[in-house]
C-alpha cells in the first residue's frame, strides 16, 4: 500500500522554476507536442499532462527570465498536478494530484526542438487557463452543437412544408399572369428570410464549431480574443434573426392576401359549334359581332370565323381535345 506523502492536498498555484522543467520532456519534441513528461514543481511526483496546440470548439466558448520571449515562438500554458500518488486531504471529486497548478512556456528553439521554461510574460495567463478548460470539453462541446445543429436543418426542412402553404394549383391559377408572379416572388422572400431567421437563430444560440491553431501566444492571444467577442457577436445574431422572423411572417400575410384577393385571370370559354350541315367547330371564343360573326382560336393559335346564322348549336365545353372535326 502506497504511504501518505508528507504533502497533505492543497490546491493552490505554484512556481515552476527552472531547475524543475529543465527534467521535463516535451513529446512529441521536434512536431506540434501534444504532451509532456516530468515532476510536479509542488510534490515533486512524476507526471503527465497534455499540450494543446490545436482546439475545435463551439462559438460559444489563448519566457526566458531574462527577457520577454518571442510571442510567435512561445506558448504559455496551465499546468496542474495529475500524478497518481495520494495525499492527504484530497476528496473523492478532486481529479487527482497535490492540487498545484502553474504556468510555464513551451518554447520552440533555434534547433526546432520544444522545450519548457518558467512563463516571463504572465499576460497570457488567463488565456491559457481558458485554453486548458476548453480543451478537456472540446468533445462534448462539439458534439452537444452538433446535436443543436440537427434541429436546426430539421427546421430549415421544415421551410418545405412552408412553402406548400402557397403552392395549391387552383387558388394560384386563378391569378391572372401579374398576381401568379407576385405571389411566387413574395413567398420566395418568406421562406428565404425564415431561413434566415432559423439560421441566425442557431448560430446565436449555439455558434458554429470551428478548429483554431493555437501552437504560440500569438495566436493563444487571437483564440482568446475572438472567444470573448461571442457575446456581442451572438446578441447581433439574434437581434437579426428576431427581423427575419418577422419579415418571413410578413411575407406570409402578404402572399396569403394576394393569393385571396389578386387579381384572376380572365375566363375564355370554350365553345363547341355544330352547324345546320351536321358539321362541328371548337376552339376559345375570341369575339362575337352584333353582325353575327363569331370568332374562335383553335388549338394551334389559328382565328376563324363562323357566321352564326349557320350554327344550330353552341355547346360550352372544358377541352376540345374530345371533339370530332
């Protein structure tokens, strides 16, 4: 059984010096690292911890002693104890370790090997604090968007049956050329800006996932600034998607009252003639004079004319197609 160490369990933040990261190895060591290997600067246990210099989360959620170190060739980041010895005073809900937490550079040096040094410009403090939370959720931060996000295509199919509200074949083809055109460019703006609205909506809600290099302070910094502008950004979004959303109703209104009260088209009746030889005629009335002339237009688009006083019988009928020449 392993014995209680002397140092009881204490969560609180530590110094890394020198001395202790110069026997820390950074994996891999010549590549983007994704690790490293040594003491805790606190109990002095061997440890693992992970190095995150690429990140994929949702909108929704970034030195040498002497002098300050080259920001693109630097990255700052959080450390804490997670070795496997036990202490004294830890609970069941803490993760592990002596509770230390600390910061220290990751720096890439002439030679392309990684190593670790203690942190000389702490104001990147925060955003590697804010890197390394963000980083143990990226999985279900992506994935619980992921899951938003497939409600939100459901609801964009859902504009289809939308769109059915203003497709009946009869009440549009009632409308006269101009109302047919009318009604399909409003209702075309409906389902666009409900589009719009569903969108915007989701993407304030729960933003879109996106992969950020994170391997220097330089662009730990731009992770970071860009993390803090969701806020603004995500209530911009939504204002938006409130205006579709009433635009998309107005749209509505306003293609539901020219389908009911636009103009209709003109109706041509189609007449069928039989004369008094046993002969038939039949086609779309175009005129008919008080001198008793009546006009037709046949299938083809050809006039003719027929005296009426030749005509034993006028027939209004839906088609010629079934009409004996």
């Amino acid at each position: 059984m392993t014995e209680q160490p002397n140092d009881p369990f204490d969560y609180a933040g530590v110094e890394a010096r020198a001395e202790v990261l110069s026997r820390w190895q950074v994996s891999p060591s010549r590549q983007a690292p994704t690790g490293a290997e040594g003491p805790c600067p606190r109990c002095g246990h061997p440890m693992k911890a992970p190095i995150t210099t690429q990140i994929t989360i949702s909108e929704t959620e970034l030195a040498a002693p002497a002098e300050p170190p080259d920001p693109a060739r630097t990255l700052t980041v959080y450390f804490v104890c997670a070795c496997g010895e036990a202490h004294a005073g830890r609970k069941e809900a803490d993760t592990g370790g002596c509770g230390a937490f600390w910061l220290a550079d990751l720096v890439k040096r002439d030679d392309g090997f990684y190593i670790l040094t203690p942190t000389a410009d702490r104001s990147f403090a925060q955003a590697a604090i804010d890197l390394h939370a963000a980083a143990k959720t990226q999985n279900a931060n992506v994935q619980k968007s992921a899951e938003k996000w497939l409600g939100g295509i459901a609801a964009l199919f859902g504009l289809f049956s939308l769109a059915g509200i203003f497709s009946s074949g009869s009440a549009v083809a009632a409308l006269d050329n101009a109302g047919k055109w009318a009604a399909g460019v409003v209702a075309a703006l409906a389902v666009l800006t409900a589009g719009f609205a569903v969108v915007l909506g989701y993407l304030a809600a729960y933003g879109w996932p996106i992969t950020s290099e994170v391997a220097n302070n330089l662009q730990l910094k731009a992770w970071k600034d860009k993390r803090d502008e969701y806020a603004p950004k995500a209530g911009k979004r939504l204002r938006s998607a409130v205006k579709s959303a009433a635009a998309s109703l107005s749209f509505i209104v306003a293609t539901v009252g020219i389908i009911w009260f636009g103009p209709r088209a003109t109706s041509t009746p189609t007449l069928e003639l039989t004369t008094k030889d046993g002969g038939s005629a039949c086609g779309s009335l175009v005129s008919w004079s008080p001198d008793g002339r009546i006009q037709l237009k046949n299938g083809e688009g050809d006039v003719f004319t027929i005296r009426a006083c030749t005509v034993a019988k006028v027939t209004i009928t839906e088609s010629c197609d079934d009409v004996k020449a």
